[in-house]
C-alpha cells in the first residue's frame, strides 16, 4: 500500500493546509492508503511524498489540492 507523507512548514502557518490535503486524500483513497503522515518542517517547506517520491513541491508547483490527489491516486492505484 501507498504511504503518503504531508511536509510544512509549521512557522509559516501551514498546519491547516496540511490537514485539510490529508483530509481530501483519505476521504478520495481510504484504505488504499497504508498512511498519511504529517511531518513537521520550517523554512517555507510544504511537500508531498508519496512512497519516497515528490508529487508535489510548493516552490515549483502550483498548490491545488486536486491536482496533488490525482498525482497520489496514481501511486495508490498501482499498489492497489
């Protein structure tokens, strides 16, 4: 199963972007997800992983919630 980690900044206020992206990839994914974890960062930083690798980096992309559960949806798809 697919592990998803959630990386913010928590200086920057980034706790309920965090929780609300996690919100939207459980209800999407639920149990084909193994985990969605919070992983407290500074510096700006609000990335998502999902097994290892970058689906989304706010500094190069685009923040939309739809398009990064999308992104995820393929790695929880092929593990499905």
């Amino acid at each position: 199963m697919t592990q998803v980690e959630i990386e913010y900044c928590v200086p920057c206020g980034m706790l309920d972007r965090a929780q609300d992206l996690q919100h939207a990839l459980l209800d999407e994914y639920g149990e084909r997800l193994d985990a969605v974890a919070l992983v407290t960062g500074d510096g700006g930083v609000f990335e998502v992983r999902a097994d290892g690798e970058q689906v989304f980096d706010k500094d190069a992309d685009e923040y939309d919630v739809d398009a990064i559960v999308e992104s995820v949806g393929e790695y929880a798809s092929a593990t499905a």
